[in-house]
C-alpha cells in the first residue's frame, strides 16, 4: 500500500518546531517531499538562524525522506514567492502549502503598541497570503496549460482565540479571524482550478503557549503538537480533495469542525426609527445564541 501523501510536495512554514515540525515530520513519514521554512527567531520575531529548519531537515533525511530547508520571512513578498520557487525547483513541482508560522505580541488592547500590532498581523495574515498567492498563481497556470485541474492544497493556521476570542490577544485573535474568513474565500476563488483551502485551529503546549498558565503534566501531554499532525497529513494527501473551505479544531482533547457565521434572528422589515431598532436589536440579543467561548461552548 503507497504512502498516504506519497511523492506529494508541500511547504510548511514555521516547520522547525512545536507544531510546524510535527506537520513536516508526519508529512515525511506518509511519503511526502517537504520544504521546511523557518525564520529560526524567537516567538516574538526576532534574531534568526537557519539552523532549526535544517535540523528538522536532516530528521527527515535520516527516517529516508526528501526535505530541504528554506529561511525566508513568510510576511515578505519576494521572500514568499522565492520559497515557491524552491519547492519547484528541488523537487519539480508543488501541490501544498501549509501556512503554519506565527508569532505572539500579546497585550491588552489598551496597553498594545502599534508596533505589537503591526509586527502580529503582518507575520500572520500577510504570511498566510503572500505563500498562498504565489503557489495560486502558479496552480492557476498549471491549469490553464494542462487544461485539468491540479488537485493542491492550501492548509492555513487559525486558532481558537480567533474564532472564539480570547482576552489580551485582540492582535493575535484577530489575524486568526481573518485568517478563517480568508480560508472561506480563498476555496470559492480556487475551486475552478482543483485547489483546496482548508484551516486548522489547534490547541498544543508548544513554546507560543507555554507560560500563558501553568499546566499539569497531563494537560501538557493531552496538549502535545503531535495530536495536529493527523489532520494536516491528511488535507496535504490527495484523499482530501473534495473538502474545502472548513476549519478543523485539533488538539489531545478533541477534533471537530468549526462551524462558521450564521444569520440569527431577523425581520425583512427593518425601520428607519433608531429606536424601533434599539428594540428589536435587545429582542434579537436575547433570542439569539450566545457567542461561543474559548471551550467552543455557549458563553454563560
């Protein structure tokens, strides 16, 4: 029996640890061709080595995969299309791209610096389109040749403080939003061309989370990056092709599928009196469903 993603190609970035380097190493062992990037910072951005992708590089190579290391900054534009342009050239094609590299700011919003915000939004949302809009383009043209579709993927990286919202990351949380409405929009506009978009919000006690609380041992072990991988493995393979457009939550705990927006309570006779509208609006807040919580549950 082949490989799940045998001879498959994909890019992972923010692969040198935590749950990047769990996405690359699963990826290797299910047959697939890696490109591990990473800028090798730290979690807030800075310094950088090409050290650490390397050294995820030479793991692949020692369980008998195929992966070579790529250092370039996700948020730069040429930087993006120069890591395409790598997969392409080593390993002759591409059919994924795994947008997982971020970093963390975290404040609260009355307290944030416009650097914190910027620094947050650029490494997330930029660096979630600049790779997805450079392996586009060249999927669209690969189709546009072959006149069939390609069958790629583009898997991003939202979360559930995105999502759902959690206290002091209004940087961090809303990239991750935007990021699943990219997500959306991205699988309608790439449909046409046999691309898939899919995201996954993972839970995991990786170096971005671990001193946000103290965890017990079980708690870090149920919390392992490992339990993302699974799902990551299977959107690159080819099995996957018919799923687009979702965002999967994963982690040691559970696995499930988030649901988007939906339109609550309405009326198709809106007034043009601010107040008959106050009124309707606390009588559709208190029908409607409450915002989900950090657990994906109702809020109290």
């Amino acid at each position: 029996m082949s490989k799940l993603c045998e001879g498959r190609v994909a890019i992972v970035t923010g692969g040198a640890r935590g749950i990047g380097r769990e996405y690359c190493l699963m990826l290797a062992e299910n047959g697939a061709k890696v490109v591990v990037n990473d800028l090798g910072g730290d979690r807030a951005g800075s310094d950088g080595s090409i050290g650490p992708a390397q050294a995820v590089v030479e793991e692949i190579k020692a369980m008998g995969g195929e992966a070579v290391a790529n250092g370039d900054n996700v948020a730069d534009f040429k930087g993006a299309k120069n890591m395409i342009d790598q997969a392409i050239d080593t390993f002759g094609t591409l059919d994924a791209v795994v947008n997982n590299a971020g970093i963390l700011r975290d404040r609260m919003m009355v307290n944030m610096t416009e650097e914190e915000w910027d620094a947050v939004i650029n490494v997330h949302l930029k660096g979630t389109f600049a790779p997805a809009h450079h392996a586009a383009v060249y999927w669209r043209n690969k189709a546009k040749e072959s006149g069939a579709p390609v069958n790629a993927r583009i898997i991003n990286t939202s979360s559930v403080s995105g999502i759902y919202g959690n206290v002091g990351q209004c940087n961090y949380g809303a990239a991750k939003a935007g990021i699943a409405s990219f997500t959306v929009i991205t699988a309608m506009e790439l449909a046409r061309y046999g691309v898939t978009c899919n995201a996954i919000a993972p839970v995991a006690h990786t170096r971005m989370t671990e001193d946000l609380r103290d965890f017990t041992e079980e708690q870090i072990a149920r919390r392992d990056p490992k339990y993302v991988a699974p799902i990551a493995t299977w959107l690159v393979s080819e099995d996957s092709k018919d799923i687009t457009g979702r965002v999967f939550e994963s982690c040691g705990y559970f696995f499930a599928v988030a649901e988007g927006w939906h339109r609550g309570p309405m009326t198709e006779s809106p007034s043009l009196d601010p107040r008959e509208i106050g009124a309707l609006a606390r009588k559709f807040v208190t029908e409607a469903r409450p915002n989900a919580g950090m657990d994906g549950k109702d809020r109290a």
